[in-house]
C-alpha cells in the first residue's frame, strides 16, 4: 500500500516508487496523451525521475 503525501475531500496524492515506471511508460507512450506535454521522455528518463523522487520521500 503506499502512503498518502496529501489528502483532500475529493483527492488523494500518494508517493511515487518503483513500481510506477511502467504505468508512467504507458502514459508517456500514448500520442493522445502526450499531445500537449511539453517533451517526451524516454524510458530512462522517467526510471531516473522516479529515482530521484523517491529518495527525496
């Protein structure tokens, strides 16, 4: 279970780990999604975004 950073009536924001570089890769691979992010980041790329957030938790 992972914990939650952040809660409001309506949301929770739980911590980002390891476990969440394949849906991300899934997410950053669909064109549909992807129409109007800024930059496209590569699998390693979001491996390392994920690393550095969860050593910064």
């Amino acid at each position: 279970m992972k914990s939650s950073v952040m809660s409001a009536e309506r949301l929770t924001l739980i911590g980002m780990n390891r476990d969440d570089v394949q849906n991300l890769m899934k997410k950053f691979s669909d064109p549909v999604a992807m129409q109007y992010y800024a930059s496209k980041k590569a699998a390693e790329r979001i491996s390392m975004t994920v690393e550095k957030t969860v050593q910064q938790c």
